[in-house]
C-alpha cells in the first residue's frame, strides 16, 4: 500500500503567488519601449501561445477549476474541490487547473484518485514554484493574459470554488467573455455559497443599478452540491453542446503527444 504526497504546508501555499522581486513583465508593462525590443518582446508572446497551443491541444474536453491556493487539505472547500474533480473526471472530462496548491491540488487530486486527466496552467514568478503531485502534464506561461486564454481556451465549463484577488480575476474574465460572446454560454458554478453570499448581493445590486442585465448574473450558477453542479455542467455542456470525448491524435513527426504519453 503506497502512502500519498503530504499535502503542502500552510507556509508553502502562503508563498504560492507572491513576487518578492521585480520581475521582467514590468518594464512591458510600464509605456513604450523601443522598437527592436518590442518586437522581439512580441516574438517570445507569440511563441508562448504555440507553445501553450502544442502542449495543450489534446488533453480533450477540460472543465477549469479556480480556486485559492492557500487551503490545506483539512480545510472544507478542499473536500469540496477534490470531491467534484472526483466527479468531472468519471464524466469524461480532463480538469485542468493552475497547477499549485490548495483548492487547485485538491481538483487535479481529485481527478487522479478517479482514473481521470489531470492538467495544471502555472505563472513564472522570481519564486520557483512547485507543482502539486497530481498532475499528468505542467506547463508554465510567463505571462498572465497568456495562461488566461489556456485556462479558458479548452474549456467547456468554470467551476469556481473560494479565493482571492486571482479567483475573482478568472471569473469574472469568463463571464465577461460570456457575456460579450467572445466564447460561448458555458457553465459558470461558483460553489460555497456562504462564501459567495456577498457576491450574490454585489450583483443583485449591479442588477438593480442596470450595470448589469438579470440575464447575466442568471448565467452564475451558485450551489454548494455536487450533483446539482455536474447537473448543469451536463446540461450545458455536454448535451446543448453535443459534446464527443474523443481524443484527438498526435501526428508523431511533428512531435506531438496525447495527454499521458
């Protein structure tokens, strides 16, 4: 009987994220440069998405989880979180994630205790960051907006669970896309409806101000069971979509491989 990896210590999922030193991106992010540098600043962008695009291109049909890193395994939105990575990966999906710890270790987890796939979209940070023990295939972006649309790109539902600043970013940029129909009108559930009590209020508020229409807060589907989150991610997903999980082959003289290989 083999043990499990520990999870990760309370100190190391603190850590995941931060940046204690200035990083390359700044200067990017900061005006103009010159010419010759920005073009070649456009050239490594570039050839950050090919890269994502090869790595990613047959891990078949993913639900994304978002999530804070900073939960231990004892905490319940990990419980929560490996339980519906559990049930994605019996219905045929590859989870994908950000790769660390917390709530994200917990759905690729989740994903392998169930035969599932199992995927992780990490950030370079001045940190070495390490990915969690559950994971088939890791690539890491260096740029933000870059893992965002691997993130969003291969996926046919969000599920969202508690978190931070991070959390929110992700989510909200799923239902922005949703809703200005950049990508279609896939399942959003945020699960931990305590957690997400003031959200809710946030967007009945919205609502009522008419900065947002009742249609697009009615997009979030909020919940804290399982069964009523696959339900909808099948409803959505699956069969409005006509969803086929057959995965794609690799063509090997281009050195392409199928997730697991």
């Amino acid at each position: 009987m083999t043990s499990e990896p520990a999870a990760p210590r309370s100190s190391e999922c603190e850590a995941w994220g931060k940046r204690p030193t200035p990083t390359p991106e700044i200067p990017f992010l900061e005006g103009p440069g010159g010419r010759g540098s920005e073009l070649l600043r456009t050239l490594r962008i570039a050839a950050e998405f090919v890269r994502g695009f090869r790595g990613l291109h047959f891990v078949g049909p993913c639900v994304t989880v978002f999530g804070s890193a900073r939960f231990a395994a004892d905490h319940p939105a990990y419980a929560l979180a490996r339980e519906m990575g559990r049930r994605l990966a019996r219905a045929g999906f590859t989870v994908m994630t950000g790769g660390g710890p917390g709530i994200m270790e917990a759905a690729n987890r989740g994903a392998k205790e169930a035969g599932g796939r199992s995927l992780g979209c990490n950030i370079l940070l001045p940190k070495e960051q390490q990915p969690n023990p559950y994971l088939d295939r890791f690539l890491t972006f260096r740029h933000f907006f870059v893992r965002k649309v691997m993130l969003v790109k291969y996926s046919y539902a969000f599920v969202v669970l508690p978190g931070g600043f991070g959390t929110l970013d992700e989510l909200f940029e799923a239902a922005t896309l949703i809703q200005t129909g950049k990508i279609q009108d896939f399942p959003v559930v945020l699960m931990g409806t305590e957690y997400w009590q003031p959200l809710r209020a946030l967007c009945e508020q919205m609502v009522a101000q008419g900065t947002i229409d009742r249609a697009d807060f009615a997009r979030l589907t909020l919940t804290d069971s399982p069964d009523e989150a696959m339900g909808v991610i099948d409803a959505m997903a699956v069969r409005r979509f006509g969803l086929v999980r057959a995965p794609r082959k690799g063509r090997w003289w281009l050195g392409e491989r199928a997730l697991g290989s």
